[in-house]
C-alpha cells in the first residue's frame, strides 16, 4: 500500500479541494489511511484504501482507491467513492459488496459513487464488520474487473474522519 503523503496530489485533484489548504494525516490504520483537507467550511477527511487483490485481462491502469468521506460543511457524512483507475463502460455501474451487503454506485469517467445515504450507512456498518469488500466494475473497452480491499484497519481510520470531522 503507498504511503498517504505519496497520494496526497490524487486525493485533493479527485477531491477538488482549495490548493492553499494544508493537509494533515490522521493516521494509518493497517490496510487503511485517514487524512484530514482543508479548515473551516471547506474541511474534509477521508479514509482511504487501495486494492490488495485485483482480476482482469486489462494491459494499461492506473491506481485504485476506495474512500469514504466526511464534508461537515456540507452536512455530507459517509460518502462513499472509487477511482478505478480506468474509464467505465458508458451506462454501467460499479458493485460494492461486503458479506451480503451489496450497493450500485453511479459512474462517471474513472470514479464511481453511492449517492444513496441510507444505503451508505448499511454498506460502512457492513464494511466496519467486515473482512473484505469486493468492486465490480467494466471498463469502456468491457473488460470485467474485480477489486478486492482489506477492511483491516477500516473502523480505525473511520473512527479517526469521524472525530476530526465531527459534526
């Protein structure tokens, strides 16, 4: 797994985040990191993990990532999100699954997101109970792939964006 200071210019890219905030780890739990972006109304934290297994007859892709997010000034908590690391198959959609739980994020380019909050809340109880969760997705040329995250390390770093960007 690459270091949270190595990702810190994807996160706030993908993020869009004010290029003046300081960013500040929180932690690294295991298979999981926790940072902090920005101050005030722009503050954001975020939990974050990459892949430790992937399947797919891809030549070319770049990282993969799952995040959860927490935005107090916008009131958004648990927003969940994946970059894939390729461009998704018009149309299609991502499948998060952990154990029984399974949710469909929206796609757009190489980013996928839940943007259903009762089905985030089921999915990160799943996930802090979890061992695994597993990301389904196509890529524009159709090929099928599948992400496996270790959640080791997940309730750690969520408990950690849950103090830091506390209500």
């Amino acid at each position: 797994m690459q270091a949270a200071t190595g990702i810190c210019g994807v996160l706030a890219a993908t993020f869009a985040l004010a290029a003046a905030a300081a960013d500040q780890p929180l932690g690294n739990f295991r298979d999981w990191n926790a940072m902090r972006f920005g101050g005030g109304a722009e503050r954001a934290c975020m939990a974050f993990s990459q892949p430790v297994e992937s399947e797919g007859d891809y030549s070319k892709r770049d990282q993969a990532f799952v995040f959860v997010t927490h935005r107090p000034g916008t009131k958004e908590r648990g927003r969940i999100s994946v970059e894939t690391g390729y461009p998704f198959k018009p149309g299609s959609g991502v499948t998060l699954s952990v154990g029984e739980v399974s949710v469909t994020l929206v796609t757009r380019a190489s980013t996928a997101w839940l943007d259903d909050d009762d089905a985030a809340r089921r999915l990160i109880q799943a996930m802090r109970r979890g061992r695994e969760l597993e990301v389904r997705g196509t890529s524009s040329r159709g090929t099928d792939t599948v992400d496996r995250y270790s959640l080791y390390g997940f309730s750690a770093a969520h408990d950690a964006i849950d103090k830091a960007c506390a209500k």
